[in-house]
C-alpha cells in the first residue's frame, strides 16, 4: 500500500512540474527615473530629470525649463557616458553624475 501510494504522490508531482508553464518573457530591467540637483545651478534652475527607461541606448532629460531632449549612449572608459550635440551626461551609476552643456562649467548633479 506504501508503494502505492508513493507512485501515486510521484505521479502527481511529475504532472504538476509538466503542466507548470515556464516564463520565456525576458528579464525586464527596473525602470527608474530620477530628480538630480546640479551645482552650478543651469540658468533656468537646478533641478533635471533623468528618464532610464531605455534600456542603456539612450535616455531623455528633462531641464528645469521643461524642455527634454534624448541622449544616445556613447563609449566610455567605464560608468556611463550620454551625448546628444553639445550636451554630456557622465557617470558611474544613477547617484552622481555630470553634465557637460557646450563650453559652460560641469555640474555636479546628485540623486535626490
């Protein structure tokens, strides 16, 4: 009766595992997007927002006025590294970064 009733446990566990459906979706990365406080201030204010949501090829910036523009993934020597004409975005992760707008200062921008 034991062994019985141990083919029977083994059986429904053997269909359970076949019927159980196996996730082919890909990893989707945490989206995020963030406030930063640059020193210097930008003429407009000294709040941007980063949008992450690119998945690495680029992300967009929103500048105190309001304005966003898209910024395509660059080569970097190591962290990151963001350009769209003019304007630079570098970094070693999301907490601190610098921006680059033409030959103005670099800001120091951190996570808020």
């Amino acid at each position: 009766m034991a062994i019985t009733s141990a083919r029977l446990y083994l059986s429904l566990l053997a269909a359970c595992v076949v019927a159980a459906p196996l996730s082919s979706a890909p990893a989707v990365a945490n989206p995020a997007t963030n406030d930063y406080i640059c020193t210097p201030n930008l003429p407009t204010g000294e709040r941007i927002t980063i949008d992450w949501n690119s998945g690495g090829k680029s992300i967009n910036v929103t500048f105190p006025d309001g304005k966003t523009m898209r910024l395509g993934q660059a080569v970097s020597g190591s962290g990151f590294r963001y350009v769209h004409g003019n304007v630079e975005v570098v970094g070693k992760g999301e907490k601190d970064l610098m921006l680059q707008i033409g030959t103005n200062p670099v800001r120091t921008c951190v996570k808020q």
